[in-house]
C-alpha cells in the first residue's frame, strides 16, 4: 500500500510537470494553416498593468482617502485618462474589439502616519470617485461580501500591508455579461458598462498627515475578438 502511495505521489508530480511543460509550448507556438490567416478569430491574453501612481493622498483634512480601477483595458485608471496596458496597442492593431472577463488584482501599501490605518478593497458594479468617501462610507463598503480589509501599523511600526482578490465579470454581473456587448468595446474607447474595484483607507485615530505609499499591480483577463482586415 505504501508502495503505491509513493508511486501515485511520483505520478502525480509527474503529471504536474507534464501539464507545466505543455502550457510553456502552448505560450511558445500557435500554427494557423490557413493561408493568409495571421492571428485566430479570437484571443484571450492576460497583460498586466503596473499602476504608475505611486502615491496617494486624502484631499483636505479628512480621515479617508479611495481610488478606483475598473474594467477597461484601454483606460484602467479614470484619473489617467488612457492609461493603457503594455501589450494592449500591439493587440488592438489587430483585433477590433476587445472585452475584460476578470481582474486579479495584488495591492501592496505603505503607511506613512503615525497612526496606524485600514486598507478595504470591494468589487463593485459602481465606481466611487476619487476621494469621495468618509471614513463611515468606507467602513460600511467593507461589510461587502467581497470585501478585503487589513490593519496596517504606523510608520514607526510594520507599516505595510497587502491585498489581494480577483473581480470577475461573470460574477458581479451574471448571466447578462456573456451577451451584452456594452461590456465590451472598440480597442480605441472603454466599455459603456464597466465593472470596478474600489480601495479605500482609513486613518485610525485622526486626519491624514501624509499620504500612502501604494504599489498596485492587476492582471487583466482580456479577449479580443472581430479580426481586422488588414489593407496593407
């Protein structure tokens, strides 16, 4: 018994790397036999966007500050205003129309206050303007049932934190997400209905002095489709 034990183990890795190997080849090689044919009908990427914003600041004198990204690979920041992804362009020269199916998203924060803070991030089918929340507001949205939170010590302390969560499409919006094309759109423009997540801090004890260190880094689950025709 321990014999076969050990052996299914072994066969078990086995099939492991067998199953790693055949995706690194399948990264690697595409084969289209159709003449003429330079790309399939459809394609679904994942790119990442490394958000450039580093920092980020409550306006006025206020204990919270939020941001938001939503789910529009040709502008995932609103406050950027065509933010594009790296990869997105070279893609969007071939395909017309493009849809977001998920964002996994990986939030590293850095307190700067004395004081230690909240960190929540909620999927959402709303975006919540820049600095728009109370502290109240922010609290409420982390009783959502998707919602991630974390305590992050003062910055004479273990002042950074991290969260991470997955926003899904399907999820947020349902049945309606396979077929309603306002959730995709042209590679030039984003979506007219969008799906977003949603940060926000708190400062626990009083209003922010300094501003959060932020790093931000989401993966965009991207399908193009409608090849284009190319002219020359």
């Amino acid at each position: 018994m321990r014999g076969a034990i050990i052996q299914n183990r072994r066969g078990g890795r086995k099939n492991s790397n067998q199953r790693s190997n055949k995706s690194k080849r399948n990264n690697k090689l595409v084969i289209l036999n159709e003449a003429g044919r330079f790309t399939p009908d459809r394609l679904k990427v994942k790119l990442i966007f490394q958000d450039p914003t580093l920092y980020r600041t409550a306006t006025g004198s206020s204990q919270a500050m939020n941001w938001g990204y939503r789910s529009s690979a040709y502008d995932p920041d609103p406050l950027l205003l065509t933010g594009a992804i790296p990869g997105f362009a070279e893609l969007a020269n071939l395909y017309q129309q493009y849809c977001v199916h998920a964002m996994n998203v990986d939030l590293k924060l850095s307190n700067q206050n004395t004081e230690a803070v909240i960190a929540v991030c909620w999927p959402s089918n709303t975006l919540q303007n820049n600095n728009s929340l109370t502290k109240d507001d922010i609290q409420e949205y982390s009783g959502n049932v998707l919602a991630k939170s974390t305590m992050i010590g003062g910055a004479s302390g273990y002042s950074v934190g991290s969260l991470n969560t997955v926003v899904s499409g399907k999820q947020l919006i349902g049945n309606r997400f396979k077929t309603d094309l306002d959730f995709s759109s042209i590679v030039n423009t984003s979506p007219v209905q969008m799906y977003y997540l949603n940060v926000g801090v708190i400062n626990c004890v009083a209003n922010f002095t300094y501003g959060v260190a932020v790093q931000a880094r989401l993966t965009y689950e991207v399908e193009f489709f409608r090849l284009r025709q190319l002219e020359s």
